[in-house]
C-alpha cells in the first residue's frame, strides 16, 4: 500500500513525501487494515526499525483531523521521549491542521506544569504521565489517543509497574481513548493485547533482514546453517567481528558486559580501525576529538574517549556525561565512528544501527544473586534488533562469542523464543507505592474497590485473585500502620501525609525513613552531611556505590569530622562512595578529582545530582508538613549546593546565569563575594576576570539591572 492511498487531505499527504515515505512497510499496512485509522486499539508486536514511528504519526493525525481531545506519547526514557518530541513537533508544520501544538514533559514530579493544557500532543514519560495523574490534572479526561512506546518494557522490575499502572488508568477513563501499544516482538502479545482491550498486530518483517549466528574458534556458525571463517587481528573475537564488518564498509556495534571492557575493547580495536578511515574522516573525527577535550573536564575517561575517537572508535556508557555521549552518538550516526564498543543499556536508548552487532558476552552479573547470570532471551533479542542499518546495509548481523557452546547457544538464543512478558506490580515495593497512588486519587474507595481495580491491571489477569488480595492486604496494613492511610468504616483516605507522599513521587518506605530522621533533628546546628547520608542511603538514590578497600580510610576521616552534622550514627562499614562523592561535589571537588580518588565519572556524579536534588526537595517538603520551619533554609541552601557543586559562599554569586562552580570560585577569590560587589565593579574589570570575558561581563551586568 502506498502512503498516497491512505484517506488523508494532500498537504498531509504532501507532508509525509517530503519525509521520504512513500510505501508502507507491511506492519504498517497490517495496522492500518486491523482499524488503526477508525479509532480501533491496537497492540504491535514487531522488530526494531519497522516503522512503529509511522504508525503513531498516522493515528495522531488521523485523530487530530476528527477530535479535539489530547493525545499522549509514552515514552520510557526520557532520551526517547526528546527524540519523539523532535519527530512530532513536524507535526506542527503541516498547513490545514489548525494550530497543532506539540509539547514535552519529562520531569518534576511534583509539578502540574499548567502549560501542557494548552498542548495537543504531549510526549511524556511513564513517571512523567503517572505523577500528573497523582496530581488531578483536569484535561486528564480529554484524552482521547494513547500511544505507549516500548509497551514490552512492563516487564522491568523497576519501570514496568508505573507504566502497568498508568495504562490501567487511561484504558479505565470514562470515554475509552483509543490505545496504541508500540512493542519489541513478545511471547505473549495475545494476552498484553487482551489486557489492554487492543487488536494484536503481529509482524516479523524488518526493512534489513537479519541474520544471526555464534562465533568460535575462527568461525562463525549462522542461525540458517551457514558457515564462514573470520580473519584474526590478534585482539581477540569481539575485535575480529567489529573490524572485519568495518574493513567490508559496515559499522560494527559492539557490546559489552561491563564499563571497563567495553573502553578496553575500543582501544584494541582503534590502531586495526584507524587503517579504514578515508583523510576527509580523520580531519573530522581530529575535530570531534578536540571538542571533546574542550568541552568537558579532562579526566582519564575523557582523556582517552578523545584519543580513540581520532581513531574512528569509541565507548558509550553510563559513566560518559550527556554531552560526551550526544558526540559520539551524532559522530556514529555520520558513519564516521566505525566501531562503537558499549554496554548493554544503549540497546533501550536511542536508535543506533549498525550493520553487524557483536555480543562479546551473554553473562551479566546481576547484583540480587552476586554473580553472573546469562541474559534472557528478550535482551538478546533487543541486542540483535540494532543490526542493519535502513538506507545503508542490505543486510544486518548479530553474532554471540561463544565458548565451545555453538549448538546450544544457537538452539537457546537464535531459535529460542522471548519470555513473555510478567507484571511486577505484585511485588511489595510496587503494591506500596501505587496502592497508596489509588487511595490518593480516590478518597473513600472500599478494599473491594481497590482489589477490583488491581484485578484490572497485567498482574490481575496474570495472577490468582487470592495472590492480589493477600498482597493488597499486606500493603494496606503497612500503609496504615505508618500513617499513610486511615480508615473509616470499611473506607480508605490518606491522610494528608499520605498525599504529600504519593504526590512528591516517592516510596512510602523512604518517606517513613525520612521522617524518623527529621523527628530527630535538633535545632541551631549545622546538618548538611546527615541531610547528604540520609538522601543516599534511601531506597530511591541512584547511582549508587559501595565503597572499595582503599575507601574505608577516607569514609572514616569524613565521618569523623562531620559527625555533629549527623541524623543518625554511622561507621565506615554502613557508608557507600557516592555519599563520599556528594559531600565533595558540595565542596567543589573537580570532576577529575572524583573519577582519580573515587572513580565517580560526569555521568555518574550528574545523575547523583539529579536524584539528590529532588530527595532533598522530598525531605524539605516534608519537613514543611512536620512543621519544621526551622530547617526549610538549610535544605534549600543544600539543594542549590548540589545542583552547583559549591560551597554555601558561593550561592550569592551563582544566581546570576551564567555564572557557574567555577566562574563563581574565580570571582570570589578575586574579591566579588556577592551580588553587591558584582555590581559595583566596573563591566571593564569583570571582564578581565579569567572565564568571563567581555560578552559574559555585559550580560552579568544586563542580569544586574533587571534585578534592581
């Protein structure tokens, strides 16, 4: 079927040629003949790269030329939902489709953000979604799309029971939006379509088709009983596989088991790759080398990402910082980058094909059982589904490195089957959080309401009722017991610590643990460094680092020195690194100091402080609740320390934009101490400051003005 076909205007038609769509891929055919353009739901079951993309922007259209109620995109990640909203907001530019607005919402949990009603699109994340529902918001009724990306993802431990959730809610609402549910190809799709009341489309086709095979000794054994030899670089099978794609004109994706390997893999495989570059690419890539080195604090990690990327390879991993990572995401994407070693979680990330993909290792250590454990099927799969890149390979590899396990892996993994997909909102931390969310949203529900809504979700239809009842029960009485919830008859409300709770997006556990502490807190004294232990000792805190044998001498001497500023008495033995790495972010350690002494990288440490300030914010909040006015200053000092990175007599001078950690230490060791002698040096002399500068000098002294 060709995109002219379809019954749409011709400037919508006209939009979607000069996107370069012309024909329909088969899984998007299928939709639109099981009713996608009717307002039927529908669940699509299909690879990587086969156009789900196009299937969403037909049914947003669709819905926006006939309803004026809202549409929301679910996204996972919020990497994705940025790509998303950068695909949807074309939407905006086709002419009879009166004043589209597509509009993007990814964090602050405790925000209404008032701003999306006015958007007819909202690309947001699950967390994202869930919060605004937690919150009332009232255009919540106007939905009448739905469209949830990665809907296999149900399964995770972590993210899977908030998007359970949230679907249960919108397929709920009085006027039944249409659902559209994007997935990777799963075992029990039938059922996940049955749940959330769609039509199953299920399609195995890709735009490159993909073969798949095992490595060892030498040679490759395909999936299809192929057999080929591999030359040998003398840098082990991984590099083998990555350079003898690269040397056929292919780019090779390499993943790896840990951050370590997959830096050491890009650096065997750079002096083998280097030979393939043409001298227009290494210009470039010597560049993108320099920006990188330019652009970010040169820590080894740095240091060595910038050397290999001359090379025309590199390593991506949640260690890199988002502006490292964008580099080398765009520098491979161009083709320039021919070998890009990483770990595992870029295969949930963005949208980075490769014509071969090398899986060096099918163990993972997983931290629950303390030892390496093959990955399932489901991940195997979503690492072949980055083979073949659309445009550019007429075919797409994946090859496993073996042991002398060719058949078995073959029968497991090639031919093997996905797991179906299980819901986890029966686990306890799952029925905690989202019980007290239901109770919240619906004051003076009855237990047997509360049950009937679960029995609603995945794990309902998956489950024994009794199994959901006896979990309701347990998360009920702990809820209660704690003073979350109080009941009424045989009625159910939250208190209005309860709210506070469910609305600031955190686990009743580590609210009740927050406020044990802050019941202890004493008046008048400093308590910085027990705010900072409480935060990173709560189940919410992520990344989070146990400490190594050479750490326990600097835990203790810092417990030491700050232990009047303690909530809670500690020893080396219950501290972790990032506690370690937060206190000295907050006294301007440099980015270099904390990847020598503490091996914390940029983007371990923003992440850090991502999480940080927002549990430092809960901890304020409910404070506020507690009536502790007394400690609202300190935590909102803290909160701007951690976002800064700075000691408390820099906070005066980093109100100005512009003027971060390291231009405010520059300034107030000059002698400007604060706003007031900011002002009153001449623009000439501020501009002679190193890392101000004439332009950054008019703008602070612009800021200055508006302010008085």
């Amino acid at each position: 079927m060709k995109i002219s076909e379809l019954d749409f205007p011709k400037p919508i038609i006209d939009f979607f040629k000069e996107q370069g769509f012309k024909d329909l891929y088969p899984p998007q055919e299928d939709t639109i003949k099981a009713g996608l353009l009717d307002g039927k739901s529908i669940l699509v079951s299909a690879p990587t790269a086969s156009g789900k993309t196009l299937i969403a922007t037909l049914a947003m259209i669709k819905y926006l030329l006939e309803n004026n109620g809202k549409i929301i995109y679910l996204s996972p990640l919020r990497a994705l939902a940025s790509e998303k909203f950068n695909e949807f907001k074309k939407i905006e530019k086709i002419s009879n489709m009166g004043k589209t607005k597509v509009m993007i919402s990814t964090g602050d949990f405790e925000s209404v953000d008032q701003n999306l009603e006015k958007g007819n699109i909202l690309v947001l994340t699950n967390e994202k979604m869930d919060s605004l529902v937690r919150h009332g918001a009232e255009w919540i009724d106007d939905v009448g799309l739905v469209i949830a990306d990665e809907v296999h993802l149900i399964g995770d431990q972590d993210r899977g029971p908030t998007l359970e959730m949230v679907l249960t809610k919108l397929k709920l609402l009085e006027n039944k939006p249409q659902i559209v549910g994007l997935s990777a190809t799963i075992t029990n799709a039938d059922e996940i379509a049955k749940w959330l009341g769609c039509t199953l489309v299920e399609n195995s086709w890709r735009p490159v088709p993909l073969s798949e095979g095992v490595y060892d000794g030498g040679s490759v054994t395909m999936g299809d009983g192929r057999f080929f030899e591999v030359e040998s670089t003398i840098r082990g099978a991984p590099i083998d596989l990555g350079a003898a794609s690269v040397k056929d004109g292919g780019q090779s994706l390499v993943f790896a088991e840990t951050r370590t390997r997959s830096a050491s893999l890009a650096a065997k495989a750079s002096e083998i790759i280097s030979r393939y570059l043409q001298e227009s690419e290494k210009k470039i890539l010597e560049e993108t080398s320099k920006k990188i080195l330019s652009n970010n604090e040169n820590t080894a990690l740095v240091k060595t990402l910038a050397e290999l990327v001359k090379k025309g390879v590199a390593f991506h991993h949640a260690g890199l910082n988002q502006n490292c990572r964008e580099i080398i995401e765009n520098e491979f994407r161009s083709g320039r980058i021919k070998l890009l070693s990483s770990t595992p979680t870029l295969a949930a990330g963005v949208n980075l094909p490769a014509r071969r993909v090398v899986i060096s290792n099918i163990a993972r250590y997983n931290a629950k059982i303390g030892a390496n454990k093959p990955i399932s099927v489901l991940e195997y799969k979503q690492l072949c589904g980055r083979a073949g890149r659309p445009q550019y390979d007429e075919f797409g590899e994946a090859i496993i490195v073996g042991k002398s396990n060719t058949d078995e892996l073959i029968e497991y993994y090639i031919r093997g089957e996905p797991e179906p997909i299980e819901s986890k909102i029966t686990d306890d931390k799952a029925l905690r959080i989202h019980l007290l969310s239901v109770v919240v949203t619906t004051p003076g529900i009855k237990k047997e309401e509360i049950l009937e809504f679960f029995l609603q979700t995945l794990g309902g239809l998956q489950s024994r009722k009794s199994t959901m009842k006896f979990g309701i029960d347990i998360a009920t009485r702990y809820l209660l017991h704690e003073g979350f919830l109080i009941k009424k008859g045989d009625r159910y409300a939250a208190t209005d610590f309860g709210k506070k709770v469910s609305k600031l997006y955190i686990d009743p556990l580590t609210a009740s643990y927050f406020r044990k502490a802050l019941e202890n807190v004493s008046e008048e004294r400093n308590h910085t460094f027990g705010f900072l232990h409480l935060v990173s000792n709560s189940e919410e805190f992520f990344p989070k680092f146990a400490l190594r044998n050479k750490d326990y001498e600097t835990a203790s001497l810092m417990i030491e020195n700050h232990s009047s500023e303690l909530l809670e008495p500690i020893s080396e033995y219950d501290c972790n690194r990032s506690l370690l790495a937060l206190q000295s972010w907050i006294t301007e350690s440099s980015e270099v100091s904390l990847s020598d002494n503490l091996k914390i990288e940029s983007g371990d440490m923003h992440r850090m402080v991502e999480t940080s300030n927002w549990l430092v914010y809960c901890l304020r909040e409910l404070a506020k609740q507690m009536e502790r006015p007394d400690l609202l200053d300190e935590l909102d000092s803290l909160r701007k320390r951690i976002v800064y990175g700075i000691r408390e007599e820099l906070l005066d001078l980093v109100k100005i934009k512009g003027i971060g950690r390291v231009r405010a230490r520059k300034l107030y060791n000059t002698g400007i101490k604060n706003l007031d002698d900011l002002a009153a040096i001449p623009v000439k002399k501020l501009a002679e400051i190193d890392k101000i500068g004439s332009t950054l000098a008019d703008n602070i002294k612009s800021q200055l003005r508006k302010g008085r």
